[in-house]
C-alpha cells in the first residue's frame, strides 16, 4: 500500500516534471528539444549528485549542511593544485577532491558518532569552518581560468553520445548509489538506523558507524563536485556554491525523502533536483524573474512536504481500521504458531 | 493487606454515563456503554485490549464528543465541549504515561495551564510553590516542588501526575493504568494515596489488567467486551473466574500453559558479570530447553545485566561460556552470531522498522548471511522471510510491503520472525507482556513454551508474579543489581520471591 503510494509519487513528480516543460516549451519553442535538455541535465547534475549524498544523510535522521562549504574547500583545493603543478593528471586530482570531501565528510561523522554533537549542529559548524578553511588556503585570491590546465577544464564539457561527461558522471553516480542503496548491508543500514533506531541497535546493526559513513559518502560527493563545479565555471574561489547546500536538502524533500529518515528512494531525490533544475532553468526563458524561481522552489517544498503529512495522517487512519478488522490479532499467534 | 472494607455507600452516583456511544471510520469503539461512580468509592475498569477503556477515557475527559448517550454529574447532564471543560466540571485523569515535561520544576509541572495570577496577571510564583507544596505533601510525597523533573525516578513522576490531577479541585480522578511500571513497593505507596482520595470523597475510575491490583484496591468493578459494558458490580460478590468470562466471553483455563521440558545440559554460563554502576557478580548456569525467570523490581538492575549479555553495555568484569566455549560479547553483532538474541521491551518502539518492508525487516539481523560478493540477495531474503512467514501464519499482501502497514499482531510476528531468523540458542524476553490483555498473552505463553521444546534457552524478565511462577523452571531474583538468590519451581511460593526482591529477609 506505502510501496504503491511511494511509486505514485514519483510517477507524480516525474509527471509534473513532463508537464512543465511541456508548458515551458509551449511559450519558449526549442525547451523541450533533445539537446535543451540534455543540457538542463548536464546544469542539473552537481545538484543531482550532491542531493543523493545528502540522501543517504537524511536517511539515517541526520542533516549535512557542510556540503556547500566542503564542495568550495576541495574546489579551491583541487584548482590550486592543479594551477601550482600542471603535470599532475586529472584522474588524480580527482581522487584527490574525492578523498579531501571524504575527510571533511568524516569530521562531520566523528562529531556526530563519537562525540555525540547533533548534526545540524555539527555541520552548521564545518559549514563556516570549511569555507574559513577555503580562504585561509588562497588567502582570499581567485584561481582564474588562465591558470588553470585545460584538460582541467574541458573535460567534463567532452560529449558523448550527446552528453557532456559532467552529466555521464551523474547518471555513473546515480547507478552507483542505486545498487549501494538497494544491494549492499550499508545501504539496508541506511535505511533501518533512520527508519527506527533502537530496533537497528538490537538487530547488530551500528547506528553511529553507518551514520559515519553516510557523511563519508557525502562529502566524497562533495568533493566530487568541488572539481566539476570549478571545472564547470572555470574559476575558483572562495564563496563559490554559498547556500547550495540548501538546494540539495530541498530537492530531497521535494523527491520524498523523510527528514525524519528511513524513508526515500534514489529516483525521488534524482527527480527533485530534476525539479529545480527545470525550473532554474526555464523560468529565465520565458521572462520570470529569478526572484520568482526562489519562491516557486520555495513553495513546492512546502506543498512536497504537507503532501509527506498527508499520506503521515492516512497511514493512522489506516491501522485503526486494521484493528477493527481483527479486535484480538495476537491471540492468533499462539494457535497458529 | 487486600482487606475490603464494607465502605457505606451513597445511594445516587457522583457521576454516570448512560448508553455512551463513539464511533469512528470503521470502527465502533463504544456501543451504548453504561458506567456508574460513586464517591469515595474505586472503580474497575477492566477489559482486554482493544474493549474501548481509553475511548471512554477520552469521552470523560472532554477529548472526544460521544455520538450518543448521556454524562450526568449529580444527576445533572453536562456536556463537555472540550478538556478544560471537564477538567472544570472536576474530572481528571492520570495517563499511561504520563505527559509531564523534563526541563520545568515539579510546581511549574503541577500547575501547567492553570498557574495562579497575581493581580497583574503575571504568574504568582510564590502561590504556586505553596500550594504545589501542600499538594504533595497531602498525598505523603516527599519532592521539593522545586525539584526539576528529570532528576525524579518515575514512581516519583507519578506522583507529582497525581498532584497535577489533584490542583484542580478533582471529585472524578481517572487512573489509567497507573501501576505499569512501579515495583510493589510503588504501589503500595500509591494505593495508600487512592485510600486517602477515598477518603476525601473523590470518585476513582482505575483501569489495570493485574487482578490482584484490583482486587486489592477496588470495590467496584465494570467490564468492557468489544466497546459494549457486559458485566458491573461489587467485587467482593464477584469471583476472577466470573469477571474472566466476561472478559473474553469464555473461560480461560490455562493462562499459564508452561508445557513439561526435558531439561537438558548447561548452554549458557555466566560467572561473576558485573558492571561498573548498574549490577555486580552475576553467576548462574543456563541449560537447555530450560526457562529461567528473572524477577526483581523496577530498577533492579535486569534489563541492565540482559543488556550486558547482548553487548548494549560491556561488563567490567565477568565470564561467558557458551556451550563450553569461551566467549567475550562486546556488541550486539557478536551476541547475535554466537546465538544470544534480547527481546527488548516495548516491542513496538524497538522492534520493527515501521517503513521497511517485511523481508528486510526479518532478514535484518542476519544480513551477513543473505550477502554474497558484498552484495545483497533478494532472493535469499525473500526465501527466509517466506519460511518464518508461513511457520508463525503471518497474514500480509505481499512481503515487499513495508510493516507499517500491518496489524499490531502481525507486527508482532515480523519481529519473531527477526530473531527465529538468526537460529539464537539462548533467547532474553524483557517483559514479553508487558501491558497486553489476557488472550494475547496466551498466545506468548504457549510460544515460550513452545521455544523451550525445541531447545531454545530462555531468559524471561517479568515483574508479574503470577508470570513468573507458571512459566519458570527456575525462578532468579535480582535486588539492587545483585543476585539475591535462585529456586527450582517446585514448592516455590510468590512470598519468598517478593521477600528475595525487596530485601525483607
């Protein structure tokens, strides 16, 4: 019945998806062409990817508000390295911003597990910290195109199949984190520590180390990003992404995912970054103020998120009428078992 | 000490409900119920769960609007449009649990949303300290009213819910399983509160599921079946076995079906396990098919030691031997794959993880064995759930759909089939029923039972003597987080455990 609801909803939000750019390309022709948007996918994706970390966070009752900031550090970092020394290769500078984001990410974990800081707190903290950090590395210096190398740069704008790899990267993650999430003892994890605590405690499973591991995973996202975004927009510095960690939390709400945890699925928080990414970008072609975007992304978190109160009320409903059907269900048990 | 007295009674009811009826979307919670107070008078409530108690409860105190029938007081029908309107018209009640707040002070709990004015309008703190004083002080509770709540135990939380019931001028004072979770000693404290509200005149509504409680402080009783009131009177010219019958609407004989056992080796022994604060020197051996009851009051120190069993908390001192291994727990994780499984309390709370569906629910605490290649197989899971399935007749839709949407008994067999999953040889219930009517414990009884005739070791935590004594073979008592002793079952009398558990050698 909640499996049923749940698929519902996304089928809804992917429907609505579909009909706003529908409505979209009725007054600006050409948004909904193949190449637009592939394009409003490939903008999409550092949202995307940065979202689905923020996921596994919110899956286990916590929140990451560092994202952000971790994304500026490891981009500020990569692009400096890559400015001081051109010959390092690119596959390593990349692991380089994924392990830095996975040690921001971690510090994040060992305040919330070891030192029992709540997470909103904690990351509230790293979220200044880390972009503190950013500045004290530049000294509040720009890293400018001209420094940078242009392997670089271009190549996450290479096409494939025509999609840049920047957008290849997302779909690679979004294949990685669904197989993680549905296949493997973290993922289950994930899900039973958010879903309910205690009863994960008594199973064996360990509650603080998955939540550990969950901001491992977003800041190794995070860091991800920090490359694909400087590489994106060709310049480093230290204000990059400020309060983009709230588009990742919104487009996890918007997609279905509980704050209170245990509840959410990897096509919901794909489709609520696809959401604001549609809406970010469509609202400029057809003459909308940007200003307007904010209050309309502002208001569809409201409305994803009275909709999750909603199914809250009728899944009550529903175990009254459960109890009613079967007054003594327990007294069952005994004779059957 | 359950001495009844022939108390005068008045003629006419303080308070009486006529044919109340409530219903909801599907459900008929109460069906022209009729129930009658009378002052200076305690009056069962008494029911299995799901009878409508709490429904009427929720009618009396002004929460839900009856569909039908009548509330008089002094005769008089009143209507209460919503809970300060009862609460004016005198009628309170003491929940469950009690819904008190951790950070105020015991004077600021008591007085919440009715704190006496100055003439300013601002709250006169120094009133409000007086009186919280003279509250408790009338019901013998020693708390400063200064104290905050978190720092009080909960029979002293209780208290304080009892004075907060009494700053209102109460006549009707509702208790709603008051009892659930103090030691005998607690109750006896509180019991000898309800004789002086008596004696004050007040009408005492008291919903229990233990007998003897009842028998011991009621004089009067009413029973509710399926939200109808089938059975009212005076408890001295009623029998247990007669209010049973109208209970359930048929006669249980066996409550405690413990089925005969061959006993055979030790499984588990545990020699000297202590904790830095909560227990010290536990040693005792556990043998196959065997149940051992472990009793003692609240805060005794058992569900600390289970805990310590299953690696929640790490002993300071102590041995494990598991079917002659050596063993050191130091996690759940460890407990669960040598074979130790711990039934928390609260099954609801604890067990099952509401959203998730069914076949990762029972394969949870086994996950490492439904795992290949690091990654998981559905198929193997939903083969296991589907074998405990079927064995404990669990009735779903399908097994990929999420426990949360099933009934509480249903519920209830996800999480059995949990821990039947992880093949445990030694299994600890903390309080396996806990709060649940008589029929369902049956039903938990005879899964004991038949646990013990497998193999299986079992550990049962219980604060119900009757419990204890039918379904034991061996019975231990904990006192202040030592072993106050062991007995075999035979010849084995409820005083000397009660003697064992409070000290009064």
């Amino acid at each position: 019945m909640m499996s049923r609801i749940l698929k519902y909803r996304e089928l809804l939000l992917g429907a609505i998806i579909l009909a706003l750019i529908a409505a979209f390309s009725l007054r600006a022709p050409g948004f909904a062409t193949p190449r637009n948007l592939a394009g409003i996918f490939n903008d999409t994706s550092i949202l995307i990817i940065l979202a689905l970390g923020q996921m596994a966070v919110i899956l286990t009752k916590s929140i990451d508000l560092s994202v952000a900031a971790n994304l500026a550090f490891t981009g500020m970092a990569v692009a400096m390295l890559n400015a001081a020394y051109p010959g390092i290769p690119l596959p390593l500078l990349i692991g380089a911003a994924m392990a830095i984001g996975a040690v921001l990410g971690a510090v994040n974990g060992f305040m919330v597990w070891i030192i029992g800081i709540p997470p909103i707190v904690a990351t509230l903290g790293t979220l200044t910290i880390y972009r503190g950090l950013a500045f004290v590395l530049s000294g509040g210096a720009w890293v400018n195109q001209t420094q940078m190398t242009s392997a670089f740069l271009d190549t996450p704008r290479i096409p494939l199949l025509g999609l840049p790899l920047n957008g290849w990267t997302a779909l690679l993650v979004i294949a990685v984190i669904a197989v993680v999430f549905m296949r493997t003892g973290f993922g289950r994890a994930l899900y039973a520590s958010g879903g309910n605590p205690t009863a994960a405690l008594y199973a064996g499973i360990d509650v603080g180390r998955t939540r550990f591991f969950a901001f491992v995973l977003s800041g190794t996202l995070a860091g991800l990003c920090g490359y694909l975004w400087v590489a994106r927009y060709a310049v480093a510095y230290v204000d990059i992404a400020a309060g983009f960690e709230l588009d990742t939390v919104a487009a996890c709400v918007i997609g279905g995912i509980s704050t209170l945890g245990g509840i959410g699925s990897v096509a919901g928080a794909v489709l609520g970054a696809l959401f604001l990414g549609v809406i970010k970008n469509a609202l400029p072609v057809i003459d909308i103020s940007p200003f307007w975007q904010m209050a309309i992304s502002g208001l569809v978190i409201i409305i994803a998120v009275l909709f999750n109160a909603r199914q809250e009320r009728r899944k009550g409903r529903l175990i009254l009428r459960d109890a009613a059907r079967s007054p003594a269900p327990a007294a069952a048990e005994g004779a059957a078992a | 000490m359950s001495v009844v007295e022939a108390v005068a009674e008045p003629a006419h009811p303080l308070l009486e409900m006529r044919g109340i009826s409530k219903s909801f979307p599907g459900v008929k919670a109460l069906d022209g119920v009729d129930v009658a107070l009378y002052a200076g008078t305690v009056t069962a409530l008494i029911g299995e769960n799901g009878a409508g108690k709490s429904t009427l409860v929720k009618v009396l105190t002004g929460i839900y609007q009856p569909d039908a029938g009548d509330i008089l007081v002094d005769g008089a029908p009143v209507r209460f449009a919503d809970a300060q309107a009862a609460m004016r018209a005198g009628i309170t009640a003491i929940h469950q649990e009690t819904v008190l707040f951790d950070e105020l002070t015991v004077a600021e709990n008591i007085f919440l949303g009715h704190a006496p004015k100055s003439r300013l309008g601002l709250v006169d703190w120094a009133a409000m300290r007086a009186r919280a004083g003279a509250l408790l002080h009338a019901i013998d509770a020693p708390i400063s009213p200064y104290a905050r709540l978190k720092d009080l135990s909960i029979a002293q939380r209780h208290l304080v819910a009892i004075a907060r019931a009494l700053s209102v001028e109460a006549r009707v004072v509702i208790m709603d399983e008051p009892t659930a979770a103090l030691s005998h000693k607690e109750v006896e404290d509180l019991f000898r509160i309800i004789e002086r509200l008596k004696g004050q005149g007040k009408a005492i509504l008291f919903i229990s599921h233990k007998f003897e409680e009842i028998y011991e402080i009621a004089e009067r009783f009413v029973v509710f079946r399926d939200g109808r009131s089938v059975g009212a009177g005076r408890l001295a010219e009623t029998g247990q076995d007669e209010i049973v019958r109208m209970m359930v609407g048929r006669s249980v004989e066996h409550v405690f079906p413990k089925a005969e056992v061959a006993i055979g080796g030790p499984v588990l022994e545990v020699a000297g396990y202590s904790h830095p604060t909560e227990f010290a020197d536990i040693s005792f051996t556990l043998r196959r098919g065997e149940i051992l009851g472990l009793y003692g009051l609240v805060g005794a120190g058992r569900s600390e030691f289970c805990q310590a069993l299953f690696g929640i908390t790490r002993p300071s001192a102590g041995r494990l031997t598991l079917e002659g291994k050596a063993l050191a727990i130091r996690s759940p994780q460890d407990a669960i794959a040598a074979g130790i499984v711990y039934v928390p309390e609260e099954r609801g709370r604890h067990g099952a993880v509401l959203p998730m569906p069914i076949f990762q629910n029972v394969s949870m605490a086994v996950l490492g064995r439904t795992t290949r290649a690091g990654f998981l197989r559905l198929a193997e899971e939903f083969t296991l759930a589907r074998r405990y399935a079927e064995r404990l007749d669990l009735r779903a839709a399908a097994l990929s759909v999420p426990v949360g949407t099933l009934s509480g008994g249903n519920q209830q067999k996800v999480v059995i089939a949990k821990w039947l999953a992880t093949l445990p040889k030694v299994i600890i219930l903390d309080e396996p029923t806990k709060g649940i009517d008589i029929g369902s414990k049956a039903a938990v009884h005879a899964f004991m039972s038949e646990l013990a005739a497998e193999g299986l070791s079992v550990i049962m935590v219980s604060s119900e003597l009757p419990e204890i004594l039918g379904m034991s073979d061996r019975v231990m008592v904990m006192r202040e987080g030592r072993l106050a002793g062991i007995w075999e079952r035979d010849g084995l009398d409820a005083e000397t455990l009660v003697r064992a558990a409070t000290g009064n050698a």
